[in-house]
C-alpha cells in the first residue's frame, strides 16, 4: 500500500486558504520513492535562469525572485538537492 505524506503548501491568494502542493510516497514493497507536486514548472531552467530564454509553449513573462532574492535562491536550491538526495535513498 503507498502511503503518501504533504511535504510542502502554498497559500491561495483568493481565498486566503493553505493547500498541499507536494506529496512524498515512501519506499515501500510496492515501489521507490515519488514526489508528485504541482509546481514542476519551477524546476524549468526558464525559472532558475530567465535570460536563457522561455520554452515555445511559455507565453506568460518570466518572474524574477530568484534573482532578486538571494534566500529565496539558496532556498530553492536547498530544496532541490534534499529533494534529490531523498529520491537517491539518502537522507538529506
């Protein structure tokens, strides 16, 4: 049986109210570990590095936190390798 767990939330901006945007499913007798979230758009290059240009299918302007703000690059960043590092069976 999966079991999965939120491991990150967002803030809806309508309705002031928190949701899960992430989930982790443990390594089980059933299967590796998986993260489904909904914002895998955010590890596009396009959103790390806007200056190398969006995808044809991007038709929104790029953002531009990441390069503005320092920690909330080197949050971002830590998020990514705790992320892989959990996928690759270590512990972060």
């Amino acid at each position: 049986m999966l079991t999965a767990r939120g491991i990150s939330t967002g803030k809806s901006d309508i309705t002031d109210r928190q949701f899960n945007i992430a989930f982790a499913f443990e390594s089980s007798d059933t299967g590796e570990p998986a993260i489904a979230q909904s914002t895998f758009h955010h590890f596009a290059d396009y959103n790390w590095y806007p200056a190398a240009g969006a995808p044809s299918f991007v038709s929104e302007p790029p953002g531009d936190a990441l390069s503005h703000s320092p920690e909330a690059r080197r949050s971002t960043l830590r998020y990514a390798r705790n992320l892989a590092l959990w996928l690759a069976g270590r512990r972060p």
